[in-house]
C-alpha cells in the first residue's frame, strides 16, 4: 500500500485513484466512497457522475495546467498534481498557482514519482499531501520536512521572504 | 564583500547536512543512481571521464583571499594540487573521491563556500562583469543586486526541477564583460531620466546548440520588483518549456517558439498575481546589501607616479604587461590588474595551489585582500595602487602569472573538453596548446592586436565558442575528432553570434587554418582596425576563400 503524509502525519488513503483509460461504467460501479477522478474525465462526464455519492477529486498529469481547467476547485476536497517523473517540476509551479490565483483550500496532493529529497520544496509550494510508495521510509521521509529551517524566499508555506524577517 | 549572517551560515550548515545524508543513502543503497544523479547535480558533483568532477560556485566571481586559500588546501588535500576557474567565473576539482566529497563541502562552508546548485536543471551561480565597482563610468555597481538574486535563487523550491540549466547574468558597467546578451536571462541596469534604478531585461539569449542574443521583454523595471519579475519568467519556463526533447529544452526555444511578444504577456500575466506583493524589495534589504559593497579605504593619490613611468621606459616587457594586463579605475592612482593564467603548456584557467596562495598574498598586500574571477579565466585585482605596479608584477613573475597577453590571440578561452569532461566530443586543451606554441612570439600577437578565440569541446559550448572572433567546436565525425572554425562572434553590448567557415579541420590543420585567418587580417586590414571589424567589413566569403583556396 503506498503511504500517505498528510498535514505532516502517516495518514489512512481513503482515496480510490482512478487511471486515465478506465471506462465510465466501471467508475460508476465502483463502491468507493473517495474517488479521485483524472479532471478530464470528470469534465467529460461530470453530469453522468453527478448522482454518485461518493466524494470526488481531482487530478492533473503534468502536462496539463490546471490553471486553464474550467471549473472552481472549492467543491472538491482533493487536488492531486502528478510526478510522472521527480525530475518534471511543472507541479511546483501549479501548486502554487492553485493555492495564490485560485486562492485553492483544500488539499493538494503530490502523487507519482514522490521522493523523500522533494518533499520540503514541494510543502514549500503548497501542497500538504504526499502519496509515498509502498516501500518508503516513512521516518526518513518526515525528517525530510525539516531539512531546512530557514528559506530566503516569498513562497506559499511563507509569503514573507527572509529579507523582511532579518534581524 | 558579502558577509554570511546567522541566517546564511545556517542554510548552509543544513545544506552540508542534507548532502552528506544523500550521499550516505546512496552508498548504503537507498537512492538509485538516477535518483542521486539529479541531486549529486544540484550540489555540483559530476561523474567524468576519469574521477568526479566538483563545481564550486563563486557567486558572481568575487573570492576573499581567505577564500582562495582554502581552495588552494582544498586542491591538495582532496585533488591532485590544482584547480580549474570556468567560464561562469566557477571553481572546479578534477579529482574528489566521493565519500569525501561531503567533508570537501565541510570545509568549504567553513570560509561561507559552496558548490549549491552549480550544475542541474536549476537556477545556477549568478555571472556580472569582472569590473563591477572599480570601473570608470560605471553606470550601477552590479554586486549588491548580483548577491539579492543569489539569495532569491538559493534553493528556490519551486524552479529546482527546470526543464532545463538556468544562467543568469547582470551588468552595470559600459562595457560588458559578462556575456549577458546570451544569457537565459540578462540585466543591464540603468537609469530613468528620473534618475531611478532599474533592469533591462533581456530573455532567451544562450549559446548551446542553438545558439541566441537575448530579446528585450523589459525596457525599463523599477529595481523593486525585480525578484517578482524574475519569478514571473521562471513560472512560465517552468511550465511551459519543453522537457520532451532536452535540446530544446532552454528558455531560448520557447522564447522563439511563441514570440517575444506573447511570451511578454504570460509573463505579465503571472506577474499581476505577485506584482507589489511580499516579493517586492524594499529599500531596507537594498541598503543592507549594498553595505556590503562600499568603497575600501582608497588613500588620495596622484594619478601618476614618477618612479613607475621611468620604469616604463626601461622595462620593455613591464610595458607589454601595464598595456595589456591593466585597466583604469574610477579612482585616481588606482589600477584594476588582470593576472592571465594562459601560459603556454597550462590547460587555460589552471591554477596551481601554490599560484592561489600566492595570489591570495598578493591580494592581502596590494588589493585590500580580495579576488576577482573573469569569465575569460583569468583573475584580476581590483584596486591595485598604480605605484605598486611594477613591485606586484616583479612578483608575479617568480610564480608564472606575468604574462602579458590578455586579449591577445593566446588568451584562449577554453573548456576542459575531452581530457575531462564526459561530455565532450573532442579535446579542447591541446588544440588551445597547439595554436599559443604557434603564435609564440611577443611582437606577433602584439601586431595582430585584440582578438578572441574560444574553443569548446562540444555543443554545450562551455568555451563560448559562438561569441569569439574566432570559435572553435570540436565535433565527433564517425568517432574521429574533428573542428569547426567560425568567424566573427563577438562579446559585449553589441553581442554577436560567429558564422560558421565552412567544413571541419582535423587538429593537426588547426594552427595553419588560424595562421591563414590571420593573415588575410593582417594584409586587409586598414591603419589600427581590429580582427572583428575588419572581418565585418570583408565579410566571412573573402575568409573562406582564403582558408579553403587549393595550393597551386
């Protein structure tokens, strides 16, 4: 089971995470009460799915911007931006962009390619929820929130950049 | 200089902390190679052809003479007792171990040094012109905003998995050493007619294989938002350049690709959310870091010294040096010396450890203790009394650092190449080697006068081969190590890319190619017109036909 760090705690997923390619029939079907749902998919069928009484959340592969998604994000509980890769870092970028221009307050998550050395920049940018894999190190994992305990930088988790706080 | 506060020092004790915790789990098996590859990268460390490869960042090229002497320990203790400045004014080991690469980085940040982000796909060491400060005319000290853009830059959460490397560099003297026009970002401070601070800002200039002048998306920005501004840019290159292809991957290609002017209106675009925010700088931090870069204690002298101008007449070879290795100051009676570290035989830009803790001797003594790397590879004392001229050059030469040929055709700029880097498809060194054993005589480089020549030995152009009067590229034919010769590149405020001669050379052509170059130069040229405009008068055909005619 992979492993979730929500809020800086080891977490039960209650999330059902549906792939791209899955059909509707078979979402509609399922007996998840948390369905996290590709936002395409959602957007194409969102008045079949809108008598299914579990919740629903969002989530956006890397190449697609959810800046430029047509839908407020308040009513669902759950953004997720995909790491296909750790190295593909267009998801810091749109976390930001998800909490300070679409003023966002739910949780984001990061999920995909997840890594202990990434979890401070991506905590830094926003997201409060990391999917981890099955085999993480949940320990080494937390520690990794604390690598730092001062930033230069304006950013999400502190818009107030060191060069206003020094003293 | 800058002085690291608590708050620095603390970054970066954690930093040394973080590596050496990545670089335990990677040697007991919990990080893959391509997992600590990108970290490893972040922190400067490469794997080369022979042994790792450490970059050391010299934030826009200024060293303390404590600095230097600690990488002179450094390169003895942990390397093979020299070192190698780059040309993004950077330090580099050719010999660390690994397992002792997290002690080296110890000690580094033991003088406030570090080898943070001078590789990988990030936002790496910020480059200014050599002269910042001391240059006559100057129109901004560029190092207090060069430092505010370091600290901005320094683990930047959200642009530290870029699509692509991220240069920026910026300039406030007239003349331009820095190469900002092929920069993925430069800024040319000016003023307003207000007489207010602010950026030109250029975007989309790089050399690479695709090589780019940089475009004005900027005409005039107030100094205080330069830090949204900046974040503004690198949003939009964060999310929209492209990581499917990485030769297309730099902030040039998707610059061209949309225009200059839509990728000004994303820009503003995300800037309107951050414009006037917290980012913004106040005058407070500009102050406190401006502090740091006020005038020495420059004592009132005459700007003439009797006892150096009689030694002008009498020592020929001192001449040379004051002529080519001497620059004027603002200040009276002050000079700005450049030490080349292109002797003939030397890898250009290699330093010895006994050479850095003799140059830091000099710094202490004649130049108020600190050290300047130029992006040509060369390093210059800034404030040098122009009565100790000929005392600081007696010196120099006991240690090999006297040579007087800045600017001149031996002056090469040059990668490591293939000798080190994994990169390379060719070797650079010899080729350097073999052009300055060419043109060895005094009187000769001195008649051909200012020229430069860059070699790279790969695509990557580390050499600038694209902004040298002559560039050349080492290029791998069927696995046999060939050079392409290009023309008419030059650095500065009226940047320009070389135009490629024609077919390659094999290395033993090189030389006589160059010779040829030359000489169609000097037989064309017109009372004291230089290479370039000469060359920018006949044009790279008259070049051609020179370099490729069939012997009789």
């Amino acid at each position: 089971m992979p492993k979730l760090i929500r809020d800086g705690q080891l977490v039960k997923d209650y999330w059902t995470l549906v792939e791209v390619d899955t059909d509707l029939a078979t979402v509609l079907s399922s007996q998840a009460d948390h369905l996290l749902l590709p936002a395409n998919f959602w957007l194409q069928h969102k008045s079949e799915l809108a008598g299914v009484n579990a919740k629903i959340g969002l989530w956006f592969d890397s190449s697609q911007n959810p800046a430029e998604f047509d839908e407020t994000f308040e009513k669902f509980p759950l953004i997720a931006l995909a790491f296909p890769q750790f190295k593909d870092g267009r998801a810091y970028s749109y976390a930001a962009i998800v909490r300070k221009q679409l003023n966002y307050s739910g949780e984001i998550r990061a999920i995909g390619d997840v890594l202990r050395d990434q979890l401070t920049y991506m905590l830094r940018c926003g997201f409060n929820s990391f999917l981890l894999a099955d085999d993480a190190d949940v320990e080494t994992c937390l520690n990794g929130f604390h690598d730092f305990s001062e930033n230069y930088q304006s950013t999400v988790s502190n818009p107030t950049p060191l060069f206003r706080r020094r003293r | 200089m800058y002085i690291y506060d608590k708050y620095d020092h603390q970054m970066l004790a954690e930093r040394v902390a973080q590596f050496r915790d990545q670089t335990r789990r990677f040697l007991d098996g919990k990080l893959t190679d391509d997992q600590f590859r990108i970290l490893r990268l972040q922190n400067g460390l490469y794997i080369q052809r022979l042994a790792p490869m450490l970059r050391v960042a010299v934030p826009y090229g200024l060293l303390s003479s404590m600095q230097v002497r600690r990488l002179a320990s450094i390169s003895r203790d942990y390397d093979k007792g020299y070192a190698h400045l780059s040309t993004r004014q950077n330090v580099q080991f050719n010999w660390p171990k690994l397992e002792q690469v997290p002690e080296l980085l110890a000690e580094l940040a033991e003088v406030s040094m570090h080898a943070i982000q001078t590789s990988g796909n990030c936002i790496r060491n910020t480059t200014t012109d050599q002269f910042a400060g001391v240059a006559p005319e100057e129109i901004e000290d560029s190092r207090p905003w060069c430092e505010i853009i370091r600290q901005w830059s320094t683990f930047h959460p959200e642009f530290a998995y870029l699509p692509r490397k991220f240069k920026i560099a910026v300039c406030g003297t007239r003349v331009d050493q820095a190469a900002t026009q092929v920069h993925d970002i430069g800024l040319y401070l000016k003023k307003n007619e207000e007489g207010e601070v602010g950026f030109q800002v250029l975007v989309g200039g790089g050399l690479g294989r695709t090589p780019q002048i940089g475009q004005v998306i900027c005409e005039f920005l107030p100094w205080q938002h330069l830090l949204s501004y900046l974040d503004a840019i690198m949003r939009v290159y964060n999310m929209e350049g492209r990581r499917d292809n990485i030769y297309k991957a730099r902030i040039k290609i998707l610059v061209k690709a949309l225009g200059i002017d839509t990728f000004r209106e994303k820009v503003e675009a995300q800037w309107q959310y951050a414009r006037g925010g917290e980012a913004t700088l106040t005058e407070t931090e500009v102050a406190r870091c401006k502090s740091f870069f006020t005038s020495p204690d420059y004592e009132e002298l005459s700007d003439d010294d009797e006892a150096i101008n009689k030694v002008l007449q009498e020592d020929v070879l001192f001449k040379h040096w004051v002529e080519r290795n001497v620059a004027r100051h603002k200040i009276p009676g002050y000079r700005i010396v450049t030490l080349s570290l292109k002797e003939t035989g030397v890898a250009p830009g290699d330093i010895t450890d006994r050479q850095m803790e003799f140059v830091a001797d000099l710094a202490e003594r004649y130049s108020f203790s600190e050290i300047r790397i130029t992006h040509e590879q060369n390093l210059t004392l800034a404030d040098v009394r122009f009565k100790d001229l000929y005392e600081l050059y007696q010196a120099c030469k006991s240690e090999r650092l006297a040579e007087a040929n800045l600017g001149l055709l031996n002056d090469i700029i040059c990668c490591p190449g293939g000798d080190f880097c994994s990169l390379a498809n060719a070797k650079s060194i010899p080729i350097a080697e073999s052009i300055q054993r060419r043109f060895n005589s005094f009187e000769r480089l001195q008649n051909i006068g200012d020229i430069s020549l860059n070699i790279s030995g790969c695509m990557n152009a580390c050499g600038h081969h694209h902004v040298g009067n002559i560039g050349i590229l080492g290029v791998d034919k069927k696995g046999e190590e060939f050079y392409q010769i290009a023309l008419g590149g030059a650095q500065g405020r009226e940047a320009k890319l070389a135009q490629v001669l024609g077919p390659s050379f094999a290395q033993d052509e090189i030389p006589e190619v160059i010779e040829k170059i030359v000489d169609l130069y000097l037989t064309e040229r017109k009372s004291d017109e230089k290479f370039i405009n000469t060359f920018e008068r006949l044009g790279i055909q008259r070049f051609k036909e020179k370099v490729y005619a069939k012997a009789d």
